[in-house]
C-alpha cells in the first residue's frame, strides 16, 4: 500500500510541476490566469451556475479581452497506434470539458507538456478534436481506465498557440 501511495505523490507531483510551468509560460506571454486547483486540492474545481456544477479544466485564461480554458497534462511518453503518433488521459473529465465549451461558449483547450521522449515540448490542441478513446480493455479484459487519444499532428505548438491565442479563444468581451 505504501509503494502505491509514493507512487501517486510521485505523479501527482509531477502533474503539478508541469501545471506551474505552462502557468508560468502563459503569464510570461501577456496571458492573465486564475488556476481553477488554488481553493483545494482534495477536490476537482468546478463551474456552478443555476442548473450544472461541471468539472472545470486546470487554467481560466484571459488575453485581449479574450479568454479560454486550458487543461494540463504532463507526460513522459507518445503512443503509436496504426502508425500514428498520439498521447492521451484518462477520459472522465472530457465531457465536462466538452459541456463547459457547449453551454457557455469558451473554448478548452488540453496541454500536453511531454517531457521525455521525443517530441519534447509543450503542444495544445482544442478539447474536441480528439482522435480515438479506447475503453482500457484488451481482448475483453480491462487493463486500464478509459483513455482518449489525440493526434500529434492536429497540436500546435506552444509557440504558435501563444503568438495566435486571439485566434484559438473565442470570447471577446468589449
């Protein structure tokens, strides 16, 4: 039980590390943030309004009067999959992310901040643009949680996505 407990203080570390450094990235680029996580960590942040309380992505960022939200996920490794290079998460947050895009209009978008193997960098891509989910079973046995997948080659790269993040949020607020 205690090499299981290390073992999630260990990823849940490495989770926050990168979370901070995209942070830092994006407010480094003239980007305003609020890091939904700050209130406590014991719970996922969420969206209130009159009818829904959502899970809401790690970063509510705003630029130009624009805004969008930015979900986290530091990893260490890619997938090839039919001959093609993607990454992913466990998949019980994304239709929340799709729900908070739908209902109220701001776009959410997932950084994938890989750290090892190559290619390294930072690389966004919009939350419904995912390529495949896999359901964590092979040949009828689960082996793991659900996870959703998206292409390398859809992402953009830190760099464009800060040059452009006019383009890629969708809300302007005059």
């Amino acid at each position: 039980m205690e090499t299981k407990l290390i073992s999630f203080e260990n990823k849940l570390f490495f989770g926050e590390e990168g979370e901070k450094e995209i942070a830092i990235s994006l407010i480094n680029n003239g980007v305003a943030l609020m890091p939904m996580y700050q209130f406590t960590k014991e719970n996922a942040p969420y969206l209130l309004d009159k009818i829904n309380k959502i899970t809401a992505p790690d970063l509510f960022c705003i630029k130009n009067g624009k805004c969008l939200f930015v979900e986290v996920k530091t990893k260490n490794q890619w997938v090839k999959w039919s001959g093609v290079l993607q990454t992913g998460y466990n998949t019980n947050h994304l239709q929340s992310y799709i729900n908070i895009s739908k209902l109220y209009g701001i776009n959410v978008y997932i950084c994938f901040n890989h750290k090892e193997i190559p290619p390294i960098g930072k690389f966004y891509i919009e939350i419904q643009d995912y390529f495949r989910q896999w359901d964590g079973k092979t040949n009828g046995k689960l082996v793991s949680k659900p996870l959703t997948f998206y292409r390398y080659d859809r992402m953009i790269n830190e760099n464009d996505f800060l040059d452009n993040i006019d383009y890629y949020s969708n809300l302007n607020y005059e």
